[in-house]
C-alpha cells in the first residue's frame, strides 16, 4: 500500500496500514526504532530542525519518534480526529489534555462518575492550581445545564463510565458546551475506538487508555490524545515534551502490533458481554446486572443512539454486599482478579475496595459504587465457559 493514510479505506484496513512508515529495507512488520536522539548531517541541519522540524524529522525521542508517529497517525485515522498525541499511559493522556489546556483562573465542568484516579486530577490536582471544578451528575442535563451558564474552559466526562456504566448524553452535553465556549474532553474507554463516535457528535478532544483494549494482552502503558491539529501540535505537543509524558517507542510498536486484530477482539468481547449480562439477568444473588445493552439499562436508548456496540465491560451488584462479592470473587476459576479491563482475559474487579477506595463511602453511595459491585471486563475465553464460571461464583456467594 503506497497511501499511508488512507482514509476513503474500511477500518480495519486503516487498523493494518495507515501511518505507515518503511525504511530503506522495505520491512513488513513496523520498525521498532528505540533511540533517544537523532544524528544531524552537520551543525546547519541540527539548527534548521530545532527551528521548526519538517516531516518524518525528529530531535529527540521525549518530541517524537518514527515508531510512537505510526501508532499516533494510525490511532487518529481510527478515530477520525487530524492528529493524536501518544503518552506514557492513560492516565498521563489525561492529566496531559487537562494541564495543557487550563491554567489558573479556568473553570472546567466534570461528571461526576469518573475512574478514581480521573477524579483525583480534577478534585485535587487542578483545583491545587486554582482551576474552579464543578461535578454534576453526568445523566442529568439540567445539571450540566446549570455548571454551564457561568461559562467553563472545559468539559470533562467518561462516555462510559467506570465502573457503574452510566452512558452520557455527548450530543446533548457537546450542544451546552458549545454555549457556555467550552472545548469537550471524553474518555473513551469503556466505548472503545471501534464502537465510538465521538467526533461526529462533536467531541473536541478523546482520550483513550492504550493500556486497556489497544493492547488488549496485559502488556504495557500508554495513552493517546486525540483532536484537531492545533490543538495536538500546539497545546498538548508542547506541555508533554517539556514535562515527559511521552509513549516509549517500544510501548508504541507493541500498541501497534494490538491494533491489528482491535476490531476483531473487541467485537467478539461485546458479543460475549451481552449474552453474559442476558444471561445473569435476574439471578437470584444479583441486585443489579449492568450493561448498556440490556433493555431495562437506564441509558440503553442513548446508548444505542450514539455508540456502534455496549462495550465489553458489564457490572454486577451482588446482594450480599463486600462478603458475597469478595466469596463470588475467590470462586472464579476462569476470570482473574486484577484491576485492568479491556484484556483478552476477563478479568474481576471490586472497585470499592481497589480502584475507587479512596472516594468518601458517601460519594460511593451516591455513584452506586456498592460494597457488593464487581466489574467485569469480558475477555476472549469461550463465552458459555464464562457464564458457567459466573454462576458457579454467584453460587458460591
């Protein structure tokens, strides 16, 4: 393929090819280039490019590199965004996109359902540097309403979110955004680049965790920042090469080995996810299954509306509480208990206690955050050997 960016192409062709970059050897596989500086041919050419490097031309491996610039070209391909910047992790992905963008004196408006460590650099964090936070309930619109008549820098929400799997309205809070003069900020986990479109209901800015379902195999960080051009290259480019949030080269080349079979894993794991959620519905131990596609999902209409599938992470809320759920975790003989998502391997959570234990039990509370919730991220096992792995546990709690 000679168009490395081809765009008129299907998406998994996109997932294969775009950003392509092949040496002089004419390699097959991506090169993978792990060096921390780049030679010049002489005192004039390392001048000229530190004044404004052209294309394919790098300075150091902390600004870019050829391997980190395939997996960020073929990741904003993906999403359909002009540009994409890769960092160290997800979590350097967004603290990246926030730091970059406000200073001092700015007003962002946030969900209030967020990974716990999304929340520590809204409510401590930024508001350390004097950036104004206001949390609203991310369901309700009249909330957001309200945060926004005062105007704000920036919108911040998980499209998805963790671990209680409410789905946001993004057309409807992107229309208010628009109002108040705020640039729209998503992490995009749970609905997956292949699943979303954020974009085209006006997203400004999507994160992804490239440590969940890119890589999907357990094996590295990273994070990728998508948007317009001049926001990528002059707002975020800057702020992460002089503070070193970059991807490593080898992290990228693994990401972009991930991004091969993408569509097909993920599209099997939602497949799987929504028998499981069909399938445990109703169970006498459970209080609550949730997924976006089962009916009875608050959100499920919204869901549908705006996403392309329901993802491959589903909660279930046990009735025994901490012990049942903790008795139903130990019981699992397939799905390992870890707090990742998006892997190959299904994989058991208690977020209460692990990714969400430092929120006040009053805040968990009011999230659905329940001492008897477990979250579960479906992998690639055979879906009729998970369901029996499942009920066996419930059985046992």
């Amino acid at each position: 393929m000679t168009d490395n960016n081809p765009a008129d192409l299907g998406r998994r062709t996109r997932m294969v090819h775009a950003g392509a970059r092949r040496s002089q050897y004419g390699e097959v596989a991506e090169a993978l280039y792990l060096t921390q500086g780049f030679v010049y041919p002489d005192a004039a050419s390392a001048a000229a490019r530190f004044e404004q490097a052209g294309p394919d031309e790098f300075i150091y491996a902390r600004y870019g590199n050829p391997t980190v610039a395939v997996f960020e070209e073929r990741i904003a391909a993906l999403e359909g965004t002009e540009d994409a910047f890769a960092t160290a992790s997800g979590m350097a992905a967004v603290s990246g996109a926030l730091m970059a963008l406000l200073r001092a004196g700015d007003r962002v408006v946030a969900a209030r359902a967020l990974f716990g460590s999304c929340h520590y650099v809204l409510d401590e964090v930024l508001r350390r540097y004097g950036v104004e936070v206001v949390f609203v309930d991310g369901t309700d619109l009249e909330q957001w309403r309200a945060a926004l008549r005062g105007g704000a820098a920036a919108v911040f929400l998980e499209a998805i979110s963790n671990p209680t799997l409410e789905v946001i309205d993004l057309a409807a809070v992107v229309a208010l955004a628009r109002e108040a003069g705020a640039l729209v900020v998503v992490d995009n986990v749970f609905v997956t680049p292949i699943f979303s479109r954020a974009v085209a209901l006006g997203a400004d800015v999507v994160i992804y965790s490239a440590t969940k379902h890119i890589d999907g195999q357990g094996r590295c960080l990273g994070g990728v920042i998508c948007g317009r051009s001049d926001f990528i290259r002059k707002t975020v480019e800057p702020f992460m090469k002089h503070t070193g949030g970059a991807m490593s080269p080898f992290n990228a080349w693994v990401m972009l080995n991930g991004m091969t079979t993408l569509d097909l894993r993920v599209r099997a794991q939602a497949e799987s996810a929504q028998r499981i959620a069909e399938a445990l519905a109703g169970h006498p131990a459970l209080a609550r299954v949730l997924y976006p596609g089962l009916p009875d999902h608050p959100q499920h209409a919204v869901a549908r509306a705006q996403m392309d599938g329901f993802g491959t992470v589903l909660a279930l809320d046990l009735r025994g509480g901490k012990a049942a759920a903790f008795r139903a975790l130990d019981a699992l003989r397939i799905a390992v208990i870890s707090n990742n998502l998006g892997d190959a391997r299904s994989i058991a959570t208690h977020p209460a206690t692990t990714t969400h234990q430092r929120l006040p039990e009053a805040e968990k509370a009011h999230l659905g955050i329940t001492p008897g919730l477990i979250r579960f991220s479906v992998g690639l096992e055979d879906c009729d050997d998970l369901i029996a792995d499942l009920r066996a546990a419930l059985q046992a709690a």
